[in-house]
C-alpha cells in the first residue's frame, strides 16, 4: 500500500514539509507577550489526551509529511493569511460574536470580502485534507481541487459553534483542541468524516458528505465559501456534572484522558 504521508496531497510530490495541526500563530498568542514565569498552561487535546504544550513549536501540534514545501509555504500562503486575519478579527470582535452569533466577512474584509472568505474556505480545505492525508486516507478529488480553483462543488463544509463550556475551561489556562477525524457511515454506502479544531470559545467543525448531508442544526449553518455571512451555532453541556468533571479533569490532570467537550 501507497504510504499517502510521504505524498503531498495537493501535487503529488515529495512529501517534505510538516504542516501544523493547529496554526502556529494561534498557539504562539498564548505564549506573547505574557512573561514565562506567569504565563496561563496551554493545553492540546489530541485524540483525547491532554497534552500541556511548552512551545508554539511543539511536535505534537504538526503532521510530518503531509506536503511539500512548496504547496505548503506558496501555493497555500495566501489561505493561512486569511486565516489569521479572521482570527485576529475574533480576537477583537468575540463579544459581538458571542452576542449576534453571525460573522459578517464584509466586517472583517470590506470589499474584499468574496475573495477573502474563498481563501478563508481553503484554509479548512487545507486543514481537513491534512487531516486525512495523515491518517493514510486518500483526499477526495473534489477537496483537492478546492485548493487550485476559484469556484467548486465539493462535498466539504465547515459550520461555527460557539461552546460556551470552553469559557469555563478557558479560564486561568488555555485549551486547544484538534477533534479526532470520525467516520460517518453514509446512507448510499459511503464513508463520510467530521473532524475540526477551536480557538478560544469557537468551534469550527469540517464535515465532509458526498451523500444525505445532515447536520445538528444548533451547531451552526453549513458554509461553503460561498457566503458572505455565517451563523453560528451554540453548545453548552446541560449536564452540570459532565460539565464540572471536564473542567476538573482539564485543570487538575494533564496528560491524561479526559473527557472531550462535545463538538
Ligand atoms: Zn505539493
């Protein structure tokens, strides 16, 4: 069998750059400009095990071998850039977002909205072929051509949830998360995948269906890099002791199994 990790998923090269699991820039925010001695611990929960980072440049937030350098550091730049964008807009605007639960890509870029939340669109394009390509599952044609094309039908999409659960484990220390990729059996004998990551107290999840898409409507509206507004969705665990047996287990025991917030 092909190991798909040693090929770049996008060109079909060499396989010779890593790619981050979560964005560098993101984890890097946790660790600037907070003196070390008092910094908050940030955490990685990856495959659900609590990993306590100590730099932006630990391993355990990179897929090696994914692609080459090229896709990686120039065809893909212009993704990872909308990217931060959107973010450090999060960063100044999480109020809002929390209140209206829409994010209008015309607040963030003006006129330049469409291309950028295309760009924005490929950047998850990005993150969810990595994912697959590190776990030896081909990438889907329809996904791989979102990465060169202005316009596509992809089976992709990417919803927003705001998780008010992460404001209370967020609180004295920083939690990350890469959600594990889960199979979804599809009706027409498919396999489709749901996986996705956070950033402070929002989710965003990829789904991919090429069949009977369904969704958990309260997670937020389906956006396909084709919109100019999203909505989001919203999540809190209603169960107080799930709820306070997660934030236990983030705070008093890193590096162990803990109990994943729900997507
Ligand atoms: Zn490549």
């Amino acid at each position: 069998m092909t190991d798909l990790n040693k090929i770049c998923w996008i060109c079909g090269n060499q396989a010779d750059s890593a790619e981050h699991v979560l964005k560098r820039s993101d984890v890097s925010k946790f660790y600037q400009p907070t003196p070390k001695q008092n910094r908050d611990k940030v955490f990685f929960l990856k495959e659900q095990i609590l990993l306590q980072l100590q730099s932006a440049k630990s391993k355990h937030i990179k897929y090696p071998n994914v692609l080459c350098a090229k896709c990686n550091n120039e065809t893909t730049q212009p993704f990872d850039i909308a990217y931060s964008e959107f973010i450090n807009w999060y960063d100044n605007h999480k109020n809002d977002v929390e209140r209206w639960r829409t994010i209008d890509f015309y607040d963030i870029w003006g006129a330049h909205w469409g291309l950028k939340q295309s760009l924005l669109f490929k950047y998850f394009a990005k993150a969810f072929g990595c994912r697959l390509s590190h776990e030896n599952i081909l990438v889907p044609e329809d996904v791989r051509q979102i990465i060169s094309q202005d316009t596509w039908r992809s089976g992709l999409c990417v919803t927003f949830t705001w998780n008010y659960d992460l404001i209370l484990v967020n609180s004295g220390h920083k939690i990350m998360i890469s959600y594990p990729l889960k199979p979804v059996h599809l009706p027409n004998g498919d396999v489709g995948y749901i996986a996705g990551h956070t950033y402070d107290c929002l989710v965003i999840t990829y789904y991919y269906f090429t069949h009977s898409p369904f969704f958990d409507e309260h997670l937020g509206a389906p956006w396909s890099g084709n919109g100019r507004s999203v909505y989001l969705g919203w999540h809190s665990e209603k169960d107080e002791k799930k709820k306070m047996a997660l934030i236990d287990s983030v705070l008093t025991s890193p590096s162990s199994k803990i109990i994943v917030p729900n997507l």
